[in-house]
C-alpha cells in the first residue's frame, strides 16, 4: 500500500537537477576527498521530505572491475536531521545552510557534521536519533544514458533501520547505479538528473528528553 501511495503522493518523491554537469566532468574519487568547491558542485541542494531534510551526491569511482575500463557512478543519499558518531570520517565538508524558503515552518537551519551540528527535525528543536526506512528506488538520467536501482535499508536483527549513515562503514543510502561506464558526448548529455522514491515513508526516531 505504500509502494501505491508514492505513486500519486508528491511527499514520496524529488527530481534533483545538475544542471551544465556531465558524467564526464565529475572529478574522479570518493566525495571526502574532493574539495568544498567540488562537493557542492556534486552535490544537490538540500530537501524536505517527512519533516527531516535530505541531499543527494553524486560520485565518480575507480571501476569495481578494472577488467571493464570506465568509471563506477556512485549516487548517495544522505540525511542532514541525523547526528554524526564519526564526524571525522564523514564524508560531507564544510557548512551548509538551509534557507528558509526550503523548510515547511520557515526556519532556517544549518548542517555541519564536523561541529555536530545537524537540521532539527521540522517543527521541534532536535534531530532525530535515527531513520527507520524500508525501500527507496533511485534513478539517474544523463542524456540517453538511464539506470535504476531500489536499495534496501536493513539490520542485521532484521529491522529496517537507516541508522549506519554516520559510523565508520556507512556513507549514506547509495547505489552504484553505473558500473564501468564508458562516456559518450554525445549520450551522456550536459545535464544529470537523479529521481528519488520513498517505497515507505521513513520514520524519524526522536531523541529522548530532549
């Protein structure tokens, strides 16, 4: 039944633009080592969606088959209402600000994991402690290049829990959508586009007490 609801429900969905941005020109490496400047080039701005605010990256790696040749694309899908446990090694740099305008309620609000600092969760004054998430579909157009995925968020007692984004083996919700892509000008386009589907509204977890 939720699977339906995304259908028609625009809560459930997010077309992400990167405009004048080919596959081609995505600098080559993970997002922690890139610079701010690039980052925020491969990174969309941020959104709301089921009262927490999330952004998308998109990364150009070293292909998983060297046999292949290309380059894996790697697109993550990171939430900014989570606090980090390992703000060191968090792949995200710098501060980002959520203007107004972006938010429901109208209040502005900041992310910079390097000074724990993460969005409220929309309409209360603290993060959540964790996601609890089920199945989101991601799928990346450039030009005549398509690729779709669904990736599965689960524990490993079984509970669908969206909660490894910031511990040392987790890097946010991603999937590598092309593997040993070999770029084409003229197929690949000058643009990127990242459509986003929540199978299950994910649920905020509050933090106790506060």
């Amino acid at each position: 039944m939720a699977a339906e609801a995304a259908g028609g429900d625009p809560r459930f969905v997010k077309e992400v633009h990167f405009k004048a941005l080919s596959l081609n020109e995505l600098r080559v490496g993970p997002l922690v080592d890139l610079s701010v400047a690039q980052q925020r080039r491969q990174m969309s701005r941020p959104f709301e969606r089921f009262n927490t605010h999330w952004l998308i990256s998109i990364e150009k790696l070293l292909p998983s088959n060297v046999e292949g040749g290309g380059f894996d694309i790697l697109v993550m899908l990171f939430n900014l209402s989570v606090p980090t446990n390992t703000p060191g090694g968090f792949p995200i740099k710098g501060r980002i600000d959520i203007d107004p305008a972006m938010s429901s309620d109208g209040q502005a609000r900041v992310y910079n994991p390097r000074r724990s600092v993460v969005c409220d969760v929309v309409g209360e004054q603290s993060p959540a402690d964790f996601i609890l998430m089920k199945n989101i579909r991601l799928s990346l157009e450039s030009g005549q290049t398509q690729s779709e995925t669904i990736v599965t968020m689960c524990t490993e007692d079984g509970v669908d829990l969206l909660h490894g984004y910031y511990d040392e083996n987790w890097r946010g919700a991603g999937a590598i959508l092309l593997e040993n892509h070999l770029f084409h000008h003229s197929r690949d386009g000058d643009g990127i586009t990242i459509n986003v589907e929540f199978l299950d509204e994910p649920i905020p977890a509050r933090r106790m007490g506060a």
